[in-house]
C-alpha cells in the first residue's frame, strides 16, 4: 500500500484502461463473468478418433485423387469423398459453435488486454512488494500476451464458419472445424486457472489503489496494522489517538481519543440529539475496516487486536418482508448473540446504535438491560448508544460497563456541541429546547 501510494501515474493509467474496457463492450459481448463459467464447465468431448478416422480419410482421398488424375486407378476417390462427407456430417456436432466462442473470447480478453498488458509490461522496482504481487502477469509463457495471441489465431480460424463458400471448400479438403475446436478446448482447460489467477489480482489490485488513493490524497493519515492477538504483552487491545470519521472534511473534523483496557468492556454511551453518539460508532467501524484492510486509518495513531466487526447501525424496517423497523433490530441483535456464541473466532468489535428504540420506556428499559447484562464481559468489545439516561445505573451491576457521553451547550437558545468524548453518564438533555426552538408546544 505505501508503494501504490507513491505511484500515482501507475493507480490512474490502470483506472483509465479499466474504465476503456468497460466502455468498449457491446450488449451482447461477454463480460468476465460469463468468459469463467464458461470456463469453468468444459465440453466432455473425445475429439482423438473423430480426428484419426476423418485426418486418415482426407489423406485418403487426395491419394486417390492423385492416382486417379494419373490415370494409375479407378475414381475410387468418390466413394472415400462421400464416406469421409458422411462421417463428418456424423460429427459435426462437435464442432458447432467454434466462432461464437472464439470471437466471444477474442473480443472480450482483447479488451482486457489494455489492462492485463499494461501490468505485463510495467516497469516494477527490482525488489519491490509490488513486483511480487504482479507476478502472474510477468512469468514468461504464462504472460497474457501470450494467451491472447493464442486466442487470435482461434478466432481467425474459426471465421471460416462465417463464409458459407470457404466454410464448404476447406472442410471438405481437411477436417478443419474439428481440429481447430480441438485447440480451442485445450486452450480454454489452459487459459482456465490462469485467468482466474490474473482476474483475482487486477480486482484486489484495484481495491489497494482505492485504498492508496485515498492514503495519497490524506498525508496526514495512518497506517496501521493489527498485532499478534496471542501476543503477552500489558497492552490494551483497541486505543486510537486524534481518531477521526473520514467522510467528515478535515476543517469540520472533531477528533477523540479512545483506549479500551480490556477484551469484554462494554462502553455505554449517553448524550443529548446530534451529539455525535452515532458518529462515534461509525468513526470506530470504519476506520477498523480500513486498518485489517491494509489501509490508512484517520488517526494519528492506532493500535488494536483483530477483530470480527459487527454492527447495529441504522436499521430499517422492510416492507416486503413485513418487518417493523423494532423487528428489524431485533433480528439483528439476535444475530449478535450468535456471532458471539461461536468457538474459536476473532473476538468481536461490536456496536449498537440507539438500543431498542422502536418500542416502549418499560419494555425498553427491562430488555436493554438484559441485553447488556447478558453481552458484558464476553470474548468483544462492545459499544452501545442509547438516550435512556436511566441505563447509566448499570454500572454498579455490571463490573465490565462503564458510561462516556458527549454533550451540548445552549447559550442563548442556541446550541453548540464538543463532539468530544466524556466519562460518565450524560448530564444534559436537549429534546425539548429543540422542541421550543421549533416552534413546537412542550407544555
């Protein structure tokens, strides 16, 4: 990732022949997709006796055809004409389709070759990671240039099928369609696992080029990677300095900085409408996804172990499945408590936003603080929000909860938010003044 970042001209000519590949192809061409299942489900045909008895019967007739023009035997070339025209008739099935396949074949990898060519042909730092994974694309007869010089020829051989005079004068002469779908059907069991391997790594080429763009376009950002989670060491499994949301421009940008002791703390997290409770959750995720894919975190530093992440973010209700937005919430939470039941994982990073929000104070109240109860000290993390200040009290019964909040000011009926991370229980709430400010009845 850090040498992808310093080769801007590498990651923007690899977009461009991408997005000309994309743009070349036609409705009814092929995409890659189509080229590997294709690939993937070869035709079972023996094509060895079909080749051995018409080669054997078109060396034949030209024999015959030799000694009768000499005047040394009979026309017995008719009779070994017709029989070869019949066996072939016999066979034709076999050879059906070859230019559809081979142009469909042709066209699509001579659009990728922009792309795959422009990888075989680069000029890689000796020794550099990136050399290393471009491998593939460089190993002398695996080169692409190769293959799609293969593919060329089967396709200019193949469009004899698309001249009804040619197609006729030469097959009838040398089996020419069967020898030639022959080829073709080794090509493809050849082409098969080689494909698969350049195609695996131009798609996860292009996800480290995202990712180093956006490391080149933010200088200030940072790379991080999880350590060793058997590692004993005095550590605390997640702590980040100046993190920060990415989506969020850098002038706007509020950043905090967290450290969570211990695998099984559950942070419960209070504060006030448009405090940046849900923004915090989502500053974590994100730049945890960003950090285990190899790329730069918005942070000054980061430190963490590997983690399953999961979330309860957002969650909307589902009209064609008859789900309430309250269900919906639920049925993920219960996928929570199943990702937390399995043996032998990654311990889990968890956050859940708003808990339980759709239903009632009582049931509320009573279900949430089972939920905690029963997800506090286990093998995660866990982060909750919640505006229901009375869940603060948990801390007294649950040894592995502790409350942090974020909070406003109002001054002169206007309000302005820290967006900063606090401990303790919210001690502040701002529903009504919103309410008031509205011009809305609070009495």
């Amino acid at each position: 990732m850090r040498e992808l970042r310093e080769l801007p001209h590498f990651r923007d000519r690899l977009a461009l022949n991408a997005r000309r590949a994309r743009s070349r192809r036609e409705d009814t061409d092929w995409d890659m997709q189509q080229l590997l299942e294709h690939l993937e489900h070869p035709r079972e045909v023996r094509f060895g006796p079909a080749l051995l008895q018409l080669g054997g019967l078109a060396a034949l007739n030209w024999l015959l055809l030799a000694l009768w023009l000499a005047g040394l035997a009979a026309p017995w070339v008719i009779l070994s004409f017709v029989t070869y025209l019949l066996l072939y008739n016999f066979h034709s099935g076999k050879v059906r389709g070859l230019f559809e396949e081979s142009y469909q074949m042709e066209k699509l990898l001579s659009r990728f070759h922009a792309i795959l060519g422009y990888l075989e042909s680069f000029r890689y730092r000796e020794g550099s990671e990136l050399k290393r994974f471009c491998a593939p694309f460089c190993s002398g007869e695996q080169r692409p240039s190769r293959y799609l010089r293969g593919i060329v020829r089967l396709a200019a051989a193949g469009a004899l099928q698309k001249s009804q005079l040619g197609w006729v004068v030469v097959n009838a002469m040398v089996p020419w369609d069967l020898w030639f779908t022959r080829k073709l059907e080794r090509y493809k069991e050849d082409l098969r696992p080689r494909l698969e391997s350049w195609m695996d790594r131009f798609y996860s080429l292009e996800a480290l080029c995202s990712l180093a763009n956006l490391a080149w376009l933010n200088p200030d950002y940072t790379f991080a990677l999880p350590r060793d989670l058997e590692e004993k060491d005095s550590k605390p499994p997640f702590r980040a300095e100046g993190i920060g949301h990415p989506l969020i421009p850098a002038g706007q940008r509020v950043t905090n900085d967290v450290e969570i002791g211990s695998l099984g703390d559950l942070l419960l997290i209070t504060g006030s409408n448009m405090s940046g409770k849900s923004t915090f959750l989502r500053t974590l995720g994100i730049n945890l996804a960003l950090c285990f894919a190899g790329g730069p975190v918005n942070a000054r530093s980061l430190e963490t172990v590997p983690f399953r992440i999961f979330s309860s973010i957002n969650v909307t209700d589902s009209l064609d499945q008859g789900l309430s937005h309250f269900y919906a919430e639920v049925k993920r939470l219960r996928r929570l408590l199943e990702e937390l039941e399995r043996p032998g994982e990654p311990p889990l990073f968890f956050m859940v936003d708003e808990i339980y929000k759709g239903t009632n104070n009582r049931e509320r109240m009573q279900g949430s603080t089972a939920f905690l109860k029963t997800v506090a000290g286990r093998h995660a993390i866990g982060l909750v929000s919640t505006h229901d200040l009375e869940l603060a009290a948990l801390e007294e019964e649950i040894p592995s909860l502790t409350n942090w909040h974020f909070e406003e000011t109002i001054r002169d009926g206007r309000m302005s938010f820290e967006y900063k991370l606090k401990p303790g229980p919210c001690p502040t709430t701002n529903a009504l003044t919103i309410m008031e400010m509205e011009g809305l009845p609070t009495e």
